[in-house]
C-alpha cells in the first residue's frame, strides 16, 4: 500500500489536532468494521458579513495513518469556512486534497465526512433546542 506525499505530511504533522473546550459542536463517528475512532469539535463565529462560521475546528482520532490525515486534511478545508460550505465538503473533497488514498483506505476519508457534517449537526441542533 503506497500513501501520497500529502497523506504522509498530514499523517507525521496533523494540523489542528486536539479538543476545544466548550465547543458549540462535537461528533464522535467510529467504524465497526476497523475500530477507528474520530472526534469533532467546531467553534463557531462570524464572518464580516455576518455568517456563522467554523472559527475553530479540531479533532482527536484513534486510527490508522489514513484516519489521521483525512482528520487532519478535513479540519483543514473546513476551518474558516461557512457552516454550509462545510456542510458541502465530501468525502472526495478530502480524498482529491490529500492526492488520493489507496483503494482500502477510502472509507477513512468517509469517516472525516460524516464527522465534519455531524459536529455542524450537533451544533444546529443545539441552536434549536435553545430556541
Ligand atoms: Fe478504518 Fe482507517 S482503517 S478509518
């Protein structure tokens, strides 16, 4: 199994790895199938025009090396972004930055996915029940 040059990067200097402490969203995703786990958290603010967005992203994830830099690279793209950016970051969106992951790998690019888009959910979520 051959990793690109990026996946290597990211896998020996993730960016943003870690927790935020009261975090406005958080999503924990595992896959049953290798074990891995990957947790979100996001901080929202706001842009100068107003819109909600992830002012701070990090993420802790227990997992093989492509699960780390699909972390990594995810936190990556979203952090600064709109909340609805964020929400349109896919699997492939991850895959394509990080070069390509070898064919067995791809579904830890899924879980960095689904764990973005459910940390945003969380925090939706949240807004609604505070209303
Ligand atoms: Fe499952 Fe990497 S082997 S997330």
């Amino acid at each position: 199994m051959k990793y690109s040059k990026k996946v290597l990067e990211h896998f020996t200097h993730p960016r943003n790895q870690g927790r935020i402490r009261n975090a406005d969203g958080v999503a924990t995703v595992g896959n049953p199938v290798c074990g891995d786990i990957m947790k979100i958290y996001i901080k929202i603010g706001e842009n100068k025009k107003g819109e909600k967005i992830l002012e701070d992203i990090k993420f802790e994830t227990l997992g093989c090396g492509a699960a780390v830099a699909t972390s990594s690279m995810v936190t990556d793209l979203a952090k600064g972004e709109t909340i609805e950016k964020a929400l349109k970051i896919s699997r492939q969106d991850v895959s394509k930055e990080l070069q390509g992951l070898p064919p067995t790998k791809e579904h830890c690019s899924n879980l960095a996915a689904i764990a973005l888009h459910d940390a945003v959910k969380n925090y939706k979520d949240k807004l609604k029940k505070k209303k």
